[in-house]
C-alpha cells in the first residue's frame, strides 16, 4: 500500500506534466517535414518529436533555435526548446537544404 | 552520404595541410560547448600566440591539429597533435611537436532538456618528448542559451602523470559568452583563468587571468572560426594573446 502511494506521489506529477504537453510532431518523408509550419506556445517549454519515416539519415538543423539533431533513419528524436518569445524560427534539413520548415510561437 | 564526405576528403587534406606548414598557425585555447552531433567529422586547427614585454613570456606559440569524430548522439571523440614554441635569449626554439592527445566530450543531455545543458569533457595527453610528463584532464562543460546569447562554462583540472610529474592538481575556468548576430559573424567575449595547484592558494598576480574580445562564426556550410584577442589581467598572464580556431566539419 505504502508502495502504491509512493508511485502515486512520484507518478502522478509526471503524468499531468506530461498530459500538460500538447503534441508537436514533426514528420520527415520524401525529405519533406509535415508540417512545414507548426504553431507552439510561447512563453514555456516545449518538445519537438521529429519522426523521421525516411530509411536515410537526416540533420534538423535551425540557426534561429541554435539546434543541430542528427535523426537516424525510421527514427525518432525529441527536440527540447524554450521558453519561446513570440515570433518565427527557421529550421531546415542540414542533408537536403531545400527542405525548410518554420516553428511558430504563440 | 558517406559518398558526399569521401568528395570532401582532397580539400580536407589540403585545407590541414595548409595549417600545418604555414605559421602562425591556430593553437587550442577554446572553450568546449557540451554537444556531440552523431556521424559528424570534424578537422580543427587552434592556437594562440603570446605577445608580452617579457622576453621569456613573448611570442609564446601553442598549436593543436585535430581529427575528431561524433561516434552518437552523446560522445563526441578526438584525436590531437599538439605544438609549440618557447623563446630563448638569442632567437625563437625550433617548433616541435610535444604532445598527443585523445579528447573525448560527453553529452549528459538533449540540449535545452534542462536549464543548463550539462556535459563532461574528458582527456589524456601522452608526451611525444622525453623530458615532457603526460596529462589527465577533465572538464565539467555547462551552456546556457539566452535568446540569442550563448553562455558556455568551462571548470578544468589537470593532474600529471609520470616521472617527474607534479603531484599538485591544477583547477581552472574558461568562459565564452556570444551574441548570435548572424551565423557568420557572432561577436563575445571569453575570459581564462589557471588557478594553479587546488590545495596551493596562491596570490591573484601568480595566476594567470586573461579576458577579451572574440568573434564566432560559420563560413559557408563547412568552416568555422573563431578568433580572439584575451588581455591579461593579472602579472602571471602574458600582455596580450592573440587565439584563433579553425574546424571544418563534414
């Protein structure tokens, strides 16, 4: 029982930071990110989950966030940013540099 | 992709080889960020090159020559030749080869995951000279982001090994703060200090303190640098230092 309670303690917080979360996943196939434009909220911190459904390797790179992530290929990886001010930041993929998308902050 | 790097291979040599052979040359004096970037080669060339009234602490020249490679996400090793000149009374010594070394940086964490992104650097240097000791040397390597400030915090220490090694571990702490202008050019500032041996407390003056003016950037796709200009601010510290970092990655 005591175990119980103590799993609920440590459990339940983590829970509701994780329900707190809303999704953002970025997916990358044919070298293209869906969506191109992903609207986040400003003001707290966020992750990205950037799912690679390509075989290939590919690199999320944005100046504007200072993040560069290698993702493997069929791989997924969690991009940890802010807190956000308002405003648009660039990203694009480092192996195929036409493939750009923008992360939105609200 | 392998394809892609083997094409990049030809101006990797020539662009080591040119640094190796033209002098001054880039020397090591830079402060570690706590990222490894997965499958990632890199070709580093640093230096400094010390200016000082003094005619033992003038035209002081330290350069590293580095391979490195991001093995995953979290590992990023190195492997370093190191060189250097001293002065004598009469003329400059010849420049020679003193060191090598196997760099290995630790990510403990996803950037941004965490309020500060920690990580940890790790190192041996193996004297290529006989009358030169070895050296462990660890780093704990904290960044912080400030919108488009970057704040990087170095703490060293270094133990030597081997006959003739000083049995006193030395502490130290380098920091390095840049504005994120453009990627081309990013403006800051670092500031060194060597505060000898830990259970030595020495006098400000006898530790070397340097601080000053550096700039950061990306060239094109593949080439950074940095460069700077550290003041010394103490007496044990050279007047000026002029350092620089070249890396070409691919």
């Amino acid at each position: 029982m005591v175990n119980l309670v103590l799993g609920a303690c440590i459990w339940l917080p983590v829970l509701c930071l994780a329900q707190s979360q809303p999704a953002n996943i970025i997916v990358i196939k044919g070298h293209q990110f869906n969506p191109a434009r992903l609207t986040v909220p400003a003001g707290r911190k966020i992750q990205i989950t950037v799912d690679n459904q390509d075989p290939t390797d590919e690199e999320f790179e944005s100046y504007d966030l200072d993040r560069e992530q290698v993702v493997e290929g069929n791989k997924k990886i969690i991009v940890y940013l802010g807190p956000l001010k308002p405003g648009s930041y660039g990203y694009w993929a480092d192996y195929h540099k036409d493939s750009k998308g923008v992360i939105i902050a609200k | 992709m392998l394809n892609n790097k083997l094409k990049a291979a030809p101006a990797i040599i020539v662009f080591f080889t040119a640094f190796i052979f033209s002098h001054p040359a880039f020397a090591e004096k830079l402060v570690y960020a706590p990222n490894a970037e997965q499958g990632e080669w890199e070709v580093e060339n640093t230096g400094v090159y010390d200016f000082d009234p003094h005619k033992d602490k003038n035209a002081i020249q330290e350069y590293h020559y580095s391979i490195g490679y991001g093995v995953n996400s979290f590992w990023h090793t190195e492997l370093e030749l190191e060189a250097e000149t001293v002065p004598t009374d009469d003329s400059i010594t010849k420049f020679q080869a003193t060191h090598m070394e196997w760099e290995n940086i630790f990510q403990l964490a996803p950037k941004g995951e965490y309020w500060l992104d920690p990580g940890i650097y790790l190192a041996y240097e193996a004297p290529l000279i006989n009358k030169q000791v070895g050296q462990f040397e660890g780093k704990i390597l904290l960044e912080k982001d400030i919108d488009k400030v970057t704040n990087i915090l170095n703490i060293s220490f270094n133990q030597e090994v081997g006959g003739g090694a000083d049995r006193h571990t030395d502490a130290g702490v380098s920091w390095s703060t840049r504005y994120r202008l453009y990627r081309f050019f990013e403006p800051g500032f670092e500031y060194w200090n060597d505060f000898s041996a830990i259970s030595h407390q020495i006098d400000y003056n006898q530790q070397s303190h340097q601080a000053g003016p550096c700039f950061y950037g990306r060239l094109g796709r593949h080439l950074n640098y940095n460069v700077g200009y550290l003041f010394g601010i103490s007496d044990a510290a050279p007047r000026g230092e002029l350092k620089w970092v070249l890396e070409y990655e691919f």
